[in-house]
C-alpha cells in the first residue's frame, strides 16, 4: 500500500494523513473484495524494515492499526471475513498483540472472504524462521531432511495453509516487490500502477483484475 506519504505530501499534510487515508481505502477494497469475485486478499500495512522511519511516524501508524482493529472488529465479522496477521509479532507492542489475536479468534469460522495484514512483515525474515523452526523439528527428530519438500516449507511459513498469490498489485509507481511474500509469489502475476495507495479504490481495483483476466498464465510450461 504505497504511495501514502507522497499523497499526504501533494496536500501539505503530515504524512500520518496519507496513512489515515490509506486505512480508509484498504477497508474500502477489503469490502470490495467479495462483490469482485476475490477470496483471499493481503495487505503490507508494515514491512521488517519499515522500523527505519522516525519514532513519530511509527507511533502514528501503530496507534492506527490498534484504532481500526478496534473499529472495524465487528463490522468485518459481520461480512464473514476471517482476518489473520503474518508477520513477527515479537517486536510489536502488547496491546496491539493482543487485539489482533482477539480478531483473529473472532472471524476464525468465516470464510466469506480471507484478509491476511502482513505486519512487521518480510519475506526474507519469515523464511529464516520458517528455517529455525525446521530446524528445531530436525534436531528433535520430528523432521527428515531428505522429506523436505516445497509443501514442508509452505507449511512453516506464516502463510502455512493459505493459497499463494495470483496477483500482486504494487501501487505509487515504483517497480519493486519489497520483500513482499517472497516464497509464495514465485508464480504471481504483477501489476505496477502510477496511482498512490489513497487514490487505490474498488474501481482501480476492478481494472487491476480485469487485466489480470486476460494474461495467460504458463508455469513455466508452454502455451
Ligand atoms: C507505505 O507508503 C505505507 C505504509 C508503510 C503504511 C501502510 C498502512 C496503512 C495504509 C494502514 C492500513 C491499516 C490497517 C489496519 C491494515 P509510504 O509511507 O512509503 O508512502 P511514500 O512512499 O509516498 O512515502
């Protein structure tokens, strides 16, 4: 979800306004997503190395993941969503902790729509885990090495149980992917768009898909 500061810039505002605009849009497409015909839905809300911003910014953006945890709670059950976090919780703070595992316990039988916030979230840091702990299993017995397959991997990373991805859309207009589901985009398809994360709305949202439509997809096979 790109681009929130350089909106908020073009405005002459703090950039915590672009992140407050962009909350309001990544709700906006979250409802959308059911209407378009998309189960599963991933938003990068913080990555392992957005914690080089300042303080301030910091503090503005995790006291606006607890704020719309705590809004939206009910209203997303009420639309069958089921909301999970990837991401290493351990630097986070308590509190937001606590509120996300609420919301995942809440909506953990919906399965209208599937919303995964990948928060202090990278890709690279959530393989070297995934790797610790089969590591762990190893050393303990309960993991073969010659047994481990592309799925065993799937299964340790945070993502474990969820399908990868078959479009990512990187808003703003910068052509990288950031440590964004690293392992699990192999095969995605991408769609880079000059529009800012807050001008992001169910109609461009719609585009992005109907191109998507129309590629064809080859898994390294032939047409
Ligand atoms: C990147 O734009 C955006 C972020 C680091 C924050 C994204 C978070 C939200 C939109 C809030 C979502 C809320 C929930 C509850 C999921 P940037 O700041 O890098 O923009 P810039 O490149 O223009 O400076």
């Amino acid at each position: 979800m790109d681009g929130n500061g350089r909106w908020a810039k073009a405005r002459r505002r703090p950039r915590p306004f672009g992140h407050q605009a962009g909350a309001k849009r990544a709700r906006e497409v979250v409802a959308a997503c059911p209407d378009l015909g998309v189960k599963y839905v991933t938003l990068y809300a913080f990555s392992t190395e957005n914690w080089k911003r300042s303080r301030a910014e910091i503090t503005a953006l995790m006291a606006l993941f607890r704020h719309y945890i705590r809004k939206t709670s009910h209203e997303l059950h009420a639309e069958g969503a089921r909301v999970r976090f990837i991401g290493d919780r351990g630097p986070l703070d308590k509190k937001l902790v606590k509120l996300i595992g609420e919301l995942e316990d809440l909506t953990r039988d919906n399965d209208r729509v599937h919303v995964t916030v990948a928060l202090n979230y990278g890709g690279r840091d959530e393989i070297l885990r995934a790797t610790r702990k089969m590591a762990d299993a190893v050393k303990a017995g309960t993991l073969a090495p010659e047994d481990i397959g592309e799925d065993t991997m799937a299964s340790y990373l945070d993502t474990a149980g969820m399908p990868d991805p078959d479009l990512v859309v990187r808003t703003s207009g910068e052509s990288r992917t950031s440590n964004f589901l690293t392992w699990q985009s192999a095969y995605a398809e991408y769609e880079f768009t000059e529009t800012l994360w807050p001008d992001f709305g169910k109609e461009q949202f719609a585009q992005a898909l109907d191109k998507f439509g129309l590629r064809e997809r080859r898994y390294g096979g032939v047409s």
